[in-house]
C-alpha cells in the first residue's frame, strides 16, 4: 500500500480525520471531536517517507511479536516503544495484515469493539 492508500483506509474508519499538531513533516490521524480534548491519535505517517512510514499504536504482547517475526516493525518512532510500532511499508506486511493492525489501533484507542 502507498501513502495515499493507507491514508484513505484510515480516513474511512469512524470519526477518523487528518491533523498537523507537530508540523507539515508528521500526518497524525485521529478519533474524536476537532477543537476539543476529546481526540486521540491512532496512526502516524512520516510525510515524504520513501517507503511509507507508518505507526501505529499496539497491545505490548503483539508487538513483541510482530518485532521478532518482521524486520520492518519497529518500536515506535519518537513515541511509547512498550505501546507503538512504526512499519516501514515496504511490503513485508502484506496489504490485509496492515489493514488489520490499524483497525487494531483505531480499536484500542478508540475503545470499542468493532469497526463498523
């Protein structure tokens, strides 16, 4: 998946929109109401990134996992290493499995269930 890609899957998810709270450099999407402090962040994207850098937030046992089994997951960059990943999308992950570990994100930020 290219930028733009994952950057509309993560903008089809519920309540999901695009923000610059740290500079033109870093897309950070969120969950939440704009302008109030009801927002959180679930994926981040390096913009400019050749491949894409992507991070996103993860239970500290999965990460674990996904660590030793591909060498593009990465603790999180410039944030919680125990709680993030950033991917380097270079294609190790296949499309579906990518797919999976936002909505796990979206999921564990946002605090439901399911993504409808």
């Amino acid at each position: 998946m290219d930028h733009k890609q994952i950057e509309s899957y993560l903008l089809e998810l519920p309540e999901a929109w695009l923000d610059y709270p740290f500079g033109k450099e870093v897309a950070v999407y969120k969950i939440g109401t704009k302008n109030t402090e009801n927002q959180k962040m679930f994926a981040l994207i390096a913009e400019g990134s050749d491949p894409v850098r992507l991070s996103l937030k993860c239970d500290p046992e999965l990460s674990k996992v996904l660590r030793d089994k591909y060498e593009t997951v990465l603790p999180g960059y410039h944030l919680n290493k125990k709680h993030w990943n950033t991917i380097i999308c270079s294609g190790q992950l296949q499309d579906e499995e990518l797919k999976d570990l936002i909505r796990h994100s979206y999921l564990l930020v946002s605090g439901r269930q399911t993504v409808n």
